[in-house]
C-alpha cells in the first residue's frame, strides 16, 4: 500500500542516506521566514499552498521546474496544509508525499 505521508523520523532517515527528496515548505511567506527544515545536503523551497491552489503564474511557473524525478515532501505548520498541497501535485504529475505533523512534529523530533 502506498502512502501519501511520511513522518519526522522516517524524513531524518532518509535525509541522512541523502535520498533524492525536495522539501516544499507550503506555508506563506511571512511563515517561511521564520524558519523551516534546514538540514546540511537538503533545501527547502518556499512555495504557497494557496498560490498553487489560486494557479497563479508565477506558481504555475515555479511548479513546472520542481523535480519530476525526486520525491517531493511538502511541509506545512501542522500538516493540513502539506497533506493539500502532495495531493495537488499528484494530481499534476508529481510524486509528493506530506510530513505529518508538519513543523511541529519535525521539531518535537529534534528534540526528543
């Protein structure tokens, strides 16, 4: 059975056998800044939930020139977000999965 999330653990894991991932941060930008997944070998792009859903342009642009050949991991606050954000880039192709929990979990995980 195929899943459609991964958790912080299993994320770190497969960080670390440098997998070939893309970290999505879904959130707006404000929140991007603020802080996201940082992991030495790993970058997190900054691209809306909302600007993808809205199809503007320059999303639409932005879109086009994610990996089709690299597992896709969105990542939002909680998860909600992400988990929209993986289905929508399935439903155009890509093959993107949502970190549960999102921010929350991945930082909970740093610290336990």
């Amino acid at each position: 059975m195929k899943t459609n999330s991964i958790s912080a653990a299993q994320l770190r894991d497969k960080l670390a056998k440098q997998e070939a991932l893309h970290l999505l941060d879904v959130r707006d930008a404000e929140k991007f800044q603020t802080g996201t997944i940082e992991v030495q070998g790993a970058q997190t792009e900054n691209l809306p939930y909302v600007t993808m859903r809205d199809q503007s342009a320059d999303a639409l642009e932005r879109m086009a020139n994610l990996p089709k050949d690299a597992q896709i991991v969105t990542v939002c606050t909680t998860g909600n977000k992400a988990q929209k954000a993986a289905a929508f880039l399935r439903e155009h192709g890509f093959s993107a999965i949502s970190l549960e929990g999102g921010l929350t979990a991945w930082k909970d995980k740093a610290t336990n």
